[in-house]
C-alpha cells in the first residue's frame, strides 16, 4: 500500500503561491495551516506503522484533516476573488 502525502502544497500546488501570502499575512489561515500539517503528520505516522492506535480513531483524525482542508480550501478561493 502507498502512503500518499497530504499536505496542502501536495493537495493543491496550483495555489502554492496563495497558501505562502496567506501563510504569511492571515493570522487564522497560519493557525488553520499549522493544525493541518500537525494532524496530516499523525495520520502518516499511523498509516506508516510507527504509532498505533484504533481504527476509529484514524477516522476521525482523517476527518478533522478533511474539515481543516475544506477551510484552507475556502479561504485560499476568497482570497483569489479579492486579489
């Protein structure tokens, strides 16, 4: 099985520039960011074996990556509407 990367320049490289100005300049799109990548990391240590933990519960940190995601993703398109 092949571990994929999840991380927001992997999910979306058409907007590697928009997610580093946001990054940078919105502090809550920096908070949103940061949760992403540190839930992404769980989820790759467990789908990689070096944590072990329910089922269950890798369900629900792959759902809270997904919400986190839906939010960076509206965020990155409002910002394009407004540049």
């Amino acid at each position: 099985m092949t571990i994929e990367k999840h991380d927001l320049h992997h999910e979306f490289p058409e907007y590697k520039d928009e997610i580093h100005h946001l990054k940078m300049n919105d502090a809550h799109f920096a908070r949103l960011f940061k949760e992403y990548h540190e839930c992404d990391h769980e989820v790759h240590r467990i789908e990689t074996g070096a944590e072990n933990t329910s089922d269950d519960y890798l369900e629900s940190l792959k759902k809270q990556r997904l919400h986190l995601k839906d939010q960076l993703f509206s965020i990155i398109k409002k910002a394009q509407t407004v540049a």
